[in-house]
C-alpha cells in the first residue's frame, strides 16, 4: 500500500481536491436542504470505487511485469533519463537485470525501474533457420 500511495499520491491528491470542491460547493446557500448528506457521501463513494479499481490494476500490472521478467519477456520501461522522454529501454535478465528491493536494477546503469512504470514487451518470433 505504501508504494501504492508514494506512486500514485498525486492523483490521491486530485481525489482530495475533487472532494473538497464538492463539499464547499454543497454547503454553498444556494444548494437546497439535505444537499451536503446527498453529495458528499456520493462523491466519495464514487472516488473510493475508481481509487480501488486503480489500485487493482496498478497490482495485477506490476505482478504481471514481474513474472513475466521471471519467465524470460522483455519488458519496456519508460527511460526519463535527463529530464525529458527518450526512447524505451528493453530489460531483460539475459542483459544483467535482477528485481533488488521491487525495482529492476543493473550495475552498468544509473538508476533502478520501478515495475509499475513498464510493460510486458511483444513476443518475438524466433528467428528464422537458415
């Protein structure tokens, strides 16, 4: 849960705003009687819902970049290295990588990979015998 929170914290934050918004504009003297028990518990409902859909995904989509990354896949990571996005960088185990501490490391490069922040890369055909 922890990661959870430090990866996805500013969208937590959005949530929090998005609730503060509908709690002012509910108390507002222009909303009917009986607004603020109608809205606010609707809003955060609503909230929570897709909070924990997002938590489920984030979940199963690092799970799933791990055990494919066990099993032998490439996994494409986004590289943001020097402060602007370049191309993908390809992990592979073949290539020195290891999951140290939940995040894909190497020794010959300077900063980890967190598993949240990749995919699963295309299965390549096998080459072609000849």
């Amino acid at each position: 849960m922890h990661e959870f929170l430090q990866l996805e914290g500013g969208y937590l934050a959005i949530a929090a705003f998005v609730l503060g918004v509908a709690t002012f504009i509910a108390t507002r003297p222009f909303m009917p009687p009986g607004a603020p028990r109608r809205i606010i518990p609707i809003t955060l409902a609503v909230l929570l819902v897709f909070i924990g859909l997002h938590y489920f995904a984030t979940r199963h989509r690092i799970q799933s970049v791990v055990n494919a990354f066990e099993a032998g896949r490439t996994i494409l990571c986004e590289n943001r290295s020097g402060g602007r996005m370049t191309t993908s960088i390809e992990i592979r185990r073949a290539a020195g990588w290891q999951i140290r501490d939940g995040l894909f490391v190497n020794d010959d490069y300077e900063r980890p990979f967190h598993p949240a922040r990749c995919v699963v890369g295309p299965e390549r055909p096998p080459a072609p015998a000849g």
